[in-house]
C-alpha cells in the first residue's frame, strides 16, 4: 500500500515534470518566435516556471512522504490489531474449553449429588428398619423381663407356702 503513494506521488512528479518540459519547449519555440530582445523575458517567465514547478514538485514528494509515512503507520496498526485478534481468539478458545471442562464436571457432580442422596436415603431406610427392630427387641426384653419376674414372684410365694407347710408340718410333729 506504501508502494501505491509511492507510485501516486511519482506519477503526480512525472506529471509535473512533463507539464515543466513541455512549458520549457513552448518557451524555446517562443524565444526563437521572439528573438534575442524578448529572450531575456521568455528566460525570466521560463525561469519562474521552472521554479513554480520545483516547489510544486517539493511540495509533492514531501505529501507523498509524509503520506507513506502514515500509511506505514497504519499497516503496522493493522497488523497489531491482527495479532490482538489471533490472541484473543487463542483465549476465547481456552475458556470455551474451560467452560467446557467445567460444565462436565458439574455434570459429573450432579450425578455424584444424585447416588450420595440415594445413599444417605437408603441408609436413612437401613437406620429406620434398625430402630424399628430394636424397639421391637426392647419390647420383648421387656415382656421376658416382666415374665421372669412373675415367675421370681410366683416361685417365691410356692417357696414361702412349701416353708409354711414345712413349719406347720414341724408344728404338729412337735405338738404331737
């Protein structure tokens, strides 16, 4: 893109060049035409041409300069801002990827959230079963319980008959 103001700036000092060139013959046709007299006004006029097309032609060489100068500006803007894109086109795809990785394992603890509450209400279950069984057992620990001690009871009182009538038994044996 440089090498186009190049070209647009040498194309403009050719044409400036040409247009000199052809003043300079249109000004010796004149001086031939007008003879010795009138060659040193065509020289003066041909001169201040001349000079007119040289700052004319300074002046475009500068603006061509200063214009490749800002078109090399722009390109190495332009490839910055390529490299900024690639880059972040590089972490846009890391995160995706990240965003990716994470979304799975989300997924995976939404399925270990899944069996570990399955599990604590199996085991809730178990517990319940558990406590429903050891009541029963401690209900029938009780009855035994209360049975052992009705027979401790009815065996003491068959105890104190059978001494009692062990006593009376002596009683009258000794009465007798």
């Amino acid at each position: 893109m440089g090498s186009l103001v190049q070209v647009v700036g040498r194309e403009d000092a050719r044409s400036l060049l040409t247009s000199s060139s052809v003043t300079a013959s249109k000004s010796e046709s004149e001086l031939d035409a007008v003879g010795e007299g009138g060659q040193c006004m065509v020289l003066i006029e041909w001169k201040q041409k001349y000079e007119e097309g040289q700052a004319e032609l300074e002046a475009v060489q500068k603006e061509a300069r200063s214009l490749s100068t800002e078109i090399f500006k722009m390109k190495n803007a332009y490839e910055e801002a390529l490299d900024q894109i690639e880059t972040l086109k590089r972490e846009n795809k890391n995160l995706q990827q990240e965003i990716s990785d994470l979304t799975e394992q989300i997924g995976e603890s939404g399925k270990t959230i899944n069996e570990l509450e399955k599990s604590k209400k199996q085991v809730e279950q178990e517990k319940n079963d558990l406590q429903a069984a050891l009541e029963e057992a401690e209900g029938s620990l009780e009855h035994e319980e209360a049975k052992i001690v009705r027979i401790q009871l009815e065996l003491n009182q068959v105890k104190s008959e059978v001494e009692r009538k062990i006593a009376e038994k002596d009683e009258e044996r000794l009465n007798n």
